[in-house]
C-alpha cells in the first residue's frame, strides 16, 4: 500500500539536505574556509554544526517516520513529519542567525520525533503481541 504523505516528507527531507549542505558552502567560500578546515570563523563553524546536527536527527527521524506510517498511518506521520520538517528549518535559520535562537525549532522537531517513535513502538509491540 502506498504511502505518500510520508514518501512527500521523505523527499522533502533530502532538499532539507542539500540545502544545509549547500549552505555550508556558501559560508565557506563567502569567509574563504577551504576544506578540509571545520574551524575560523564561527558563522562557519555553526553552518557545519547545523549541518550535522541536521544528519543526526535525520537518522532517528526517517525510520521511526516509516515504522510510524506503516504500522499507525499515512496521514499522522504526514503532520508529524511536516511538524519535525517545519523545526528543523526553524533550528537551522535560528541557529545560523545566532546559536541561542536554535531552541525552538530544536523543540518542535524533538517532539515530532518522540511522537513518531513512540507511536510507532506502540502499534508494532499491539501487532507482535495482540
């Protein structure tokens, strides 16, 4: 069966991607950090912290997201994952402006996290056990 809300996040997650990415570039060539340097000048700095904090969440996000869809359904991982989508961008944008402005988006894509996670652990052990 066809997932498309999730399959929409999922693609849209991978943008999210390429943008931080991106973004780590431009501040590189902007205060003229050559790779493989990670550190001088601190705008430089917080791109590459989004960046990876970025692919860190995205780990944790993407299974519980389609364990979430599979198991409990297609229209609440939808909102869950566009709400997780909706922080990230907040903490990136916040972050990058100035690091205690990251809580925010942080919070909201922690959240969307825990729910899809626990959501989803809840409708796998009902169908293992029940």
């Amino acid at each position: 069966m066809p997932h498309p809300l999730p399959a929409l996040i999922t693609l849209l997650t991978v943008l999210l991607q390429l943008g931080v990415m991106f973004n780590v570039g431009r501040t590189r060539g902007k205060y003229k950090i050559a790779p493989p340097a990670t550190s001088g000048h601190p705008v430089v700095e917080r791109a590459l912290r989004i960046q990876m904090n970025t692919v860190e969440s995205t780990l944790m996000f993407l299974p519980a997201l389609w364990v979430f869809a599979i198991y409990r359904g297609d229209t609440w991982a939808g909102i869950l994952g566009a709400a997780w989508l909706v922080g990230r961008v907040a903490y990136a944008i916040g972050y990058q402006i100035a690091p205690a402005k990251r809580s925010a988006g942080f919070l909201i894509g922690f959240l969307a996290i825990v729910g899809l996670t626990l959501g989803g652990l809840i409708s796998v052990v009902r169908a293992l056990f029940f």
